[in-house]
C-alpha cells in the first residue's frame, strides 16, 4: 500500500501522554549526562512506538459498520509503518549494542500495550487506574533511556522511575480535579460534590510525606525536594477553584510548563549533587 493509499497519519490523542514520555526521556538522559547513537536510536524508537499507539486504538474497538471498517484497514497500515521505524530502531540496541538489558523493560511495554486494548475495549482507558497504569509505563521510559545512556541498568535508574512517576501522577489527579470540578459546578448550581477532589487532596498528602522520607533515608538529594514544589503548588492553588468554564488548552500548556520545569530541577539534583547517584 502507497503512503497516498494511507489517508492522513494516524496519531495518538492524548497530548498529555507526549510530555511524559519526553519528559521521562529527557529526565534520564539528562541525569545520565552523556548523548550517545544509541541513545538517538532509542529516542526514535519510542517514538515511533508511540505513534502506533494512536491507531492501536482504533484496532482494539469492536467495527461497527463498513466506515470504521475502513478506518481499521488504515489504521493497520498505520500501525505496522510506526511499528517498522521502533523495530528498525530498536533492533541495533540488541544486535548491535547488546544491549539485553532493555528486556525487562519490553516486556513492561508490551504488558502495557495488552493492557490498553483491553481498557479500549471496555471504555475504561480514561479510569484513575487506567490513566496510573499509562503513567507508570510511559516513565519507565526514563529508567530506560538512563540504562541506555550507561550502558546497563543502576539503582538511580529505579529512583528516576520513581519520580517521574510521584511527579507525572500528581498532574493526573490534578487535571481530574479542575476536570471533574467544572462538570460540578454546571450541575444542580454547584452544589454536585466533587468527586476527584479528595483523591487530589490525599495523594498530594501522601507526596509530602513519601519525598522527605526518601531524603531522611538517603535516597534522593535534598534539591529533589525543590523538584516538587511547583507541583505541590499546583495542587493547593486548584484546590479553591471554582470554574464553570474551563481552557483545557491552556491547562494542558501549564501542565508542560510545570513538567519541563520539574524535569531540569530534577536533573540539576542529580548532576550537581554530591549525594546524587
């Protein structure tokens, strides 16, 4: 099949997912200092293995009428281009490279990939649970991207992981606060409870606890602390909105604002520290 014969490319929607992917990325590269070919190998094989997750979706959804039959047949070949450029990326970490120690971290990949047609197929991707679960594979990129800079896996590589993960988090209970606080605002003249404020609440809690016992116990510098407090702001901030209308564009650049800004506290903490890995 022609590129013409494709249609238009097929590209995820979740927008939010790019920053964490990108982010965790550069989160690990940068606490590994050091750019190497494999490392642009490995940049462009998560992303083309990304962009498959756009027409994954399409894929995992029962057809219903000759349209979205169609529009699996394009999806699919969508699927197999983006899933041509990872391999074709990937493949040299391997066979080249040697690098085997990147398994564990397919398998984590490919349990996720499971995962997401099951969740399409129920409509459940856009539960908490399944929006944690996307977040915890896409940072696990940053782990990866650190065993890849290296050239094996070390324990600051599971650290990172870690928090990108508190980090990441934190903005999807936070977005599903503004998010679901608007929709109660419209209903019944504000008076609809607001169901995601008080998971917000306690797991912004549970992060002012977590980060100093990590730094008590040596595992984090103390800068990390730092990393977190734009995020822990964001929340706080929020907690006293009352919106009916709400720029989810706007939203979304704010969250990339905060995110970036976590991203080179966090790699700052880790380069410029003494205690740091």
């Amino acid at each position: 099949m022609s590129l013409t014969g494709m249609g238009r490319p097929i590209v995820p929607k979740e927008h939010g997912a790019w920053a964490v992917l990108f982010g965790a990325f550069l989160a690990g590269v940068g606490v590994a200092g050091q750019v190497t070919l494999p490392v642009l190998l490995f940049l462009v094989g998560i992303t083309g293995a990304a962009f498959a997750n756009g027409p994954l979706a399409i894929l995992a959804r029962w057809p219903a009428g000759q349209a979205q039959v169609e529009r699996q047949r394009l999806a699919l070949a969508w699927f197999l281009a983006y899933g041509c450029v990872a391999v074709a990326a990937f493949a040299p970490l391997f066979l080249v490279y040697r690098m085997t120690f990147l398994l564990p971290f397919g398998v984590g990949a490919a349990f996720f990939l499971l995962l997401r047609v099951y969740l399409v197929r129920e409509r459940d991707e856009r539960t908490l649970s399944g929006e944690l679960a996307g977040t915890a594979v896409l940072t696990m990129v940053g782990a990866a991207a650190h065993a890849v800079a290296v050239e094996g896996v070390q324990a600051v590589g599971a650290v990172i992981w870690l928090l990108l993960f508190l980090f990441f988090a934190s903005g999807v209970f936070y977005v599903r606060m503004r998010v679901h606080g608007m929709v109660a605002m419209r209903k019944a003249a504000g008076t609809a409870p607001n169901p995601a404020r008080w998971p917000c609440v306690l797991y912004h809690t549970l992060l002012i606890i977590v980060i100093p016992v990590l730094l008590l116990a040596r595992v984090i510098p103390w800068p990390v602390v730092l990393a977190f407090l734009p995020a822990l702001w964001r929340a706080a901030t929020g907690l006293g909105k009352a919106e009916t209308r709400l720029d989810l564009k706007r939203l979304g650049w704010s969250e990339v604002a905060v995110a970036t800004a976590f991203v080179f506290l966090l790699i700052a903490a880790f380069r410029f520290t003494p205690h740091a890995g």
